[in-house]
C-alpha cells in the first residue's frame, strides 16, 4: 500500500484533528462522518477516502496517542535514571496525554475492553499500537533492573495497571485528580520495591513460577477457539 503524499497526509491529519475535536465536543456516538466531513471542508467522499468509519478514525488516534507517548518519553526520559523516576515518568507522560481527552475515552471505555469489539485496546485492529505500547513499558526496565528473562512479564504487568491508572483517572472525581496521583505513586512504589526482589537469590522459584506463567499464558493466547 503507497503512503500518502505531504499534501494527502496534511488532508489526514486536519480529518483526524477535525474529528477529535467534534468527538470532544459531541461525544463518538453524537457524531456522524457527514458531520466530521462538513467540519473539515470535505466532500463525504473524500472523508471516507482517508478513513472508512468513525472507527477508523479512534484507531488513528491510538497511534497518534501512542507515537505522542514516545516522543514525550524521548524527551523526558533519562537513561541514568533509577527505576522509579523511569517509571514515574513513563506513567505520567501518558496520563498528561490523556487529561485532554477524558471525557471522549470514558464514551469509548466500555468498548476498550472487549477484544471482539474494533476499538478494544485488546483487539486485532490495535494490535500494532498495543505491541509497540507493550514494548516501551518493558523497555523502562532497564537489564540492571531485573533477570532480563523476567522483562517482558514485568512490561506486561505494568502496561495492565496503566490501564487500570487509566480507568481509574476517567471516573475520578477528586480535586486536581489527586487520587489517581495517589494511586499513580502506589503503582510507582510498588513496581521500585518490588522489582528488585525478584533479583534476590532465594527469589528463584517465584522467578521460575512467573516464567512458566509467562510461558503458559503465551500459549492460551495461540489456541484458536
């Protein structure tokens, strides 16, 4: 498949931040694609040239999402860092990504879950972006840090609980969100505090238990139903 061109490419983008910006506004089900193509200037035809459904459009927005959160992590991240700023960092990045859209990702929570559904963060369509996010939350455990064997299990664990964090942050109603800080911090010390035991020798078996875990849970992802 060609790439778009600078030009087809800008059309995108002004699509995709037109269409956020009604999501915003009206909510994802609140809004058609006659109206995003009205908001952008654009014949209907030629929004769905570059986006075949409202569905397309949230999958854009998980890799716009997701290349934001590398670039954040790029320029704030420090590799000599100790584990708990890294993961401080790689945590609240996301969340400063998410502020802005609260109120359209609780519309869209009830669907994230469900891997059948096209706009689950567990489902075949998202699956490029959920590897990619995957990948930058075990690659914030450094190999000083943790049995390099042991990474893609802890890189796992911690993506689940962003979500969590996530899910946490859209219903909270607190002052300044100050309890999904509070929660953001416990997240922070449990994963300092706990990950350095996994090192210690008399550890060996719970690392043993969790890579068969890891081992086993691979495999029921490969079983067809």
């Amino acid at each position: 498949m060609t790439r778009p061109g600078p030009k087809g490419s800008a059309t995108r983008e002004h699509i995709l931040a037109t269409a956020l910006k009604l999501f915003r506004k009206r909510g994802f089900e609140g809004t058609t694609m006659r109206d995003i193509a009205q908001a952008a200037d654009l014949s209907l035809g030629a929004a769905y040239h570059y986006f075949p459904s409202k569905e397309a459009l949230v999958l854009a927005y998980y890799e716009w999402m997701q290349e934001e959160h590398e670039r954040l992590m790029e320029a704030a991240g420090d590799p000599g860092a100790d584990l708990r700023a890294r993961v401080g960092t790689l945590l609240r990045t996301k969340l400063d990504l998410l502020h802005r859209d609260r109120k359209l990702l609780a519309t869209l929570f009830g669907n994230l879950g469900d891997p059948a559904h096209s706009l689950s963060v567990f489902g075949e369509k998202s699956a490029s972006v959920r590897q990619r996010s995957v990948k930058q939350f075990t690659e914030v455990f450094a190999p000083r840090d943790a049995p390099p064997p042991l990474r893609p299990f802890l890189g796992q664990a911690l993506w689940l609980s962003h979500l969590g964090l996530f899910l946490f942050f859209i219903h909270d109603r607190s002052p300044q969100h100050a309890r999904t800080q509070k929660l953001l911090e416990a997240i922070v010390e449990l994963t300092a505090s706990g990950v350095p035991l996994l090192t210690h020798p008399l550890a060996a078996p719970v690392r043993g238990w969790l890579l068969q875990l890891m081992t086993d849970l691979g495999a029921a992802r490969e079983e067809k139903p």
